[in-house]
C-alpha cells in the first residue's frame, strides 16, 4: 500500500508540471497517423552553393551487417534482429539512426552503406518496429540526406523510401515529449523540405522551420546553454544548428532570424562547460562519443564561419543556465548552481544540485559519475541519484525525487545565489530546499573559494532533528589514493599530490564506486565520502591543495 500510495505522488508531481500540448500529444499516440501514401516523390532540388564537410562521430560499422554501439557488438544476420528483444532498446535506436553514414572515414564504407539502407527498406514494413518511431526516421532521414550530399547517390527506391518515411514523420511529431524530439523532428522536416522540391516539400519545410522557430529560442538560454541542461544535448542541438546553417547556404535559402547569434552563443557556453581535456564535463545525462567530439563540433563550425571561443583565467558565470567556470593557471572547475529544467522535461535531470567537477593539472579529479545507460531500472537510478554525484545527500534520499527512466517528481528549487572575487580570491555560493520535504526541513547551502592552489567547500546544513550527511566526492578512475585518515586524505594524478582535509565532527570513509564515461561504459573507481551523524545545524569545511 506504501507503495503505490508513493507511485501515486510521484505521478501527481511528475504530471502537474506538463504542458496542456504534451497531454494532447500523448493522447494522439493512441490514434497515430499509420496511412501509408506511395505517391511518387518529389524531384532533387538543384544546389547552388557548397557543402561542407559535416561534424563525424566515431566509426559504428565495423563490417557488413556488424555493428557497434553503447560498447556493444551485434551483427544483424536476421530480419528480427532490427528489433530484437534481447538487445537494448538504445543500441536498437542507435542501429536505426544510422550514424555510421557521417561517421570518420565513411567514404570508405560508401557499398556497405548502400547495401544497409537497401537492406533496411526490404527489412522494415511501414510503420512497424523502432525504425517506424518518430526519432529514429528523424536521425535517419537526416543522415542519409547528409550522405548523398556527401557525393554518394541515394537511387530512386531509396529516395521513395526517404520520401514515405518523411511523410509518415510529418503526421506523427513529438509533441508529447518535446524538447530535443520535436527539435530532431523539425530539422529532419526542413532538410527534407530543401532535399526535394515542390508544393509537398515547401510544406515540410514551412512546418519544421515553423516549430524550429518556436523551439530554437525557447531551447535555448541566455547564455546559450540549451534548456535541458545537458553537455551532451546541448551538443546535439548545436551539430543540428550547424546542419541547418550547411543545407541552407548549399541551396541558397536564407537561413532563419537569429539562427547564426544562438550557435556563436552555443559554442561559447559548450567550451565554457568543457574540462582541458576538450571534452564535455557530466551534469545531468551526457556521455563521450555519443556526439560528434567538441573538437570536431568546433572544426565544423570553423568551416561555416565561427570562431572557436577561448576561456580566460576567473570565472565564466553562465547565469541563465546555473552553471560557473573558474579557471585557475593549474586547476579548472565547472559548478552546478542549476534548477531542474525544463519544469516540463526533466527526463534527462539528475538529482546532481551544488555538486562540481574539478580538473587540476590537466586531468579529471573531482568528477559526477556519468551516464551509460537509459533502460529503466535499478542502475539507472543509481546514476541519476545525489550519491553518484560529487555534492551532500541527507538521509539516504535524493535532492530531486528522480524516479523510473525518466522522471522526477518533487524538484530541488536553487535560492541565494551569489558570486563575487575579492584580493585574487572567487567566491560562489547557492542553497537548495531539494530536502526540505525530510523531517526537520534541512536546507543544503555550499559556497566554494579558490585562491592559488586552493579551493575550500564549505557545506552549511541548517534545519533541526538528527540527521544523516554524507558529502560525496566521486574521483575520476586515474585518480590514486594514497593516504587516508579519519579527517583527511591524499591522492595523486600522473604523480601530481593533492591533498583534501575536511574540517567537521564527522568520519572520513573511502567506497568504491564505478565511472561511465560512455554509453555502456563502466570502470571502477572510488568516491570519498564523510559521513556525519549529528544535529542541524552544523557545518562542513573541506579544503582541496594541490
């Protein structure tokens, strides 16, 4: 009876933030438009400008018919195997998107491909199977358009194909989910609607520009960091951007208000957020190799015009997203001050509140664990909960009440935030009432100050009863420990010593602790936790030298 009088709050708290159109669109799946319309498609549209070479992901087809994704190996040797029960319903996804078409070195592939997208006509019937959702004819559609403007030709069963494919997308649009679906919907719309020309094609792509024109600007934040608050989705709506930008000026077609200022804003806010490695940092579902790389992100927009935005030493206050850069000459630290967001989407929000990522000398320490799966279950909310991340959990509970796959019910609210330097110092400090729903009310606030070669975090729990405080630090794989004792420890990357010292009435203790850097990637590592039993309020002081 617990139970499902819990499910039932959780419903509560999860439905009340949707959108009156979300509820609609989920309503319509019931009703979805499956009338197939043969009508011969429309002619190639003539090109007048040049396309340049698009951002590649990592290569996905090892062979013919075998393929990696999520560090997985399949082969697709029968016609089931397009759906196929016993693999994951991501790596299924993946299979369908057809990535490998834009990946690294694809001209080499250009006959496998070819036989793949015949193959995947014959094997997959309208309108049946993960090859018929919404998402996956969006990527596809996109990527194999990409790939006959990359001087391979796509014959005329194909382009049927294309063409049957686009329209069934048209009637089935994500309206139920938005965010980066409706996005993914849209783009494959307006390149459909500038691939092909003619009365059917201008309506593709008056449509996707209509929604891409409501979305991009509502997506994306002041400081251009996208809505959903995630390195690794904001750097798929940025190559999205980056391919709008491409088809419109190889057809000549002027390019939509204000598309060029959100990618120079984008671009910024993604170097902002990423570590010296120029890799993206973990803040709520993202994941390496599921996107282009920054760098290749960067040589693409390079190509189309922009320039490759530079960090400065101090801080970069990302204000509109929640999120700080300081970059010390030795140390790098990226610091979520950041709400659940949208209020409307927050199925890729982890319960990640005040928690930071810290590179010193170069290398990864302080981290939050990443995300390397997305089915439903046990480990899924493992590394979506305050414990995977490097912040304070109260009470064994989470900031946010993150539950199923992706859903959150009651939301960490971020209060007081400020940010000033003072005499060569910066300091930063925000508070959150994620726990406030917990007995006594405790109220998390964390401030951190850096100076040369220091950085001190200080927890202030306030509230009142007795509580359980765990302040977590997850530590990148490279990292050794070295020493530990009952207040302090020392670790060392690539023989570079650091120390951490926490000033409390609490007890130090090293776990191991796991690390996933990719889809399907998972490495052991270890998390420094200090643990306090005690009476609110009281008060943490961690001091990092290195």
């Amino acid at each position: 009876m617990a139970a499902f009088v819990r499910n039932l709050l959780n419903y509560f708290h999860t439905i009340r933030y949707l959108r009156p159109i979300q509820i609609i669109g989920r309503f319509n799946r019931y009703f979805k438009y499956n009338r197939i319309n043969n009508n011969p498609a429309g002619a190639i549209r003539t090109s007048q400008g040049s396309w340049k070479l698009p951002a590649r992901r990592s290569q996905r087809m090892l062979k013919k018919n075998v393929f990696r994704f999520l560090n997985e190996i399949h082969e697709i040797s029968e016609v089931e195997d397009w759906n196929n029960p016993d693999w994951e319903k991501l790596w299924l996804y993946n299979l369908h998107y057809f990535d490998d078409l834009t990946s690294i070195n694809a001209i080499d592939r250009s006959n496998l491909h070819d036989s793949l997208i015949n193959k995947w006509i014959e094997d997959n019937p309208f309108g049946l199977g993960n090859g018929w959702e919404p998402y996956t004819i969006s990527l596809r559609t996109v990527n194999w358009i990409k790939w006959h403007l990359a001087g391979n030709k796509l014959n005329s069963n194909q382009i049927h194909s294309l063409t049957v494919q686009i329209r069934f997308l048209s009637k089935n649009l994500e309206t139920h989910l938005m965010g980066n679906h409706l996005i993914a919907n849209a783009k494959a719309l307006i390149f459909s609607g500038l691939f092909f020309s003619g009365s059917e094609a201008n309506e593709w792509y008056k449509t996707g520009s209509k929604i891409y024109a409501a979305e991009i600007f509502e997506q994306t934040l002041e400081d251009g960091g996208n809505f959903e608050l995630s390195t690794m989705y904001h750097s798929i709506i940025l190559e999205d951007l980056l391919d709008i930008l491409n088809l419109h000026r190889l057809f000549e077609f002027p390019l939509p208000n204000g598309i060029k200022a959100v990618i120079t804003k984008m671009l910024a806010w993604l170097s902002a957020m990423c570590h010296p490695d120029n890799e993206i940092s973990f803040f709520n579902d993202a994941a390496l190799d599921n996107t282009p790389s920054t760098n290749e992100l960067f040589r693409y927009s390079d190509q189309l015009g922009f320039t490759q935005p530079i960090n400065a030493l101090g801080i970069t206050d990302l204000k509109a997203s929640g999120y700080s850069r300081v970059s010390l000459i030795n140390a790098v630290a990226i610091i979520d001050r950041a709400a659940v967001g949208p209020s409307y989407i927050p199925g890729h929000a982890h319960a990640d509140t005040l928690s930071f990522e810290l590179s010193i000398f170069g290398h990864r320490v302080i981290v939050n664990s990443g995300t390397s799966l997305y089915r439903n279950g046990y480990e899924r909310l493992r590394q979506r909960g305050t414990s995977s991340h490097s912040t304070v959990m109260i009470d064994n509970q989470n900031s946010s009440e993150v539950w199923a796959g992706f859903r959150v019910a009651r939301r960490a609210k971020i209060h007081k935030v400020e940010t000033s330097t003072n005499n060569g110092s910066i300091y930063l400090s925000a508070q959150h009432d994620g726990y406030k729903r917990l007995n006594g009310s405790p109220i998390h606030q964390r401030s951190w100050v850096f100076s040369e070669n220091k950085l001190e975090v200080l927890d202030q729990i306030t509230g009142k009863g007795i509580h359980d405080i765990k302040i977590v630090f997850q530590l990148h794989p490279a990292i050794k420990i070295i020493d530990a004792k009952k207040n302090q420890v020392e670790i060392d990357i690539d023989e570079n010593k650091i120390k951490l010292q926490f000033e409390g009435s609490g007890k130090l203790i090293t776990k191991k602790s796991s690390y996933h850097p990719e889809f399907g990637a998972s490495i052991p590592s270890n998390k420094l936790v200090y643990q306090i039993i005690g009476k609110l309020p009281l008060t943490v002081t961690t001091r990092i030298n290195w």
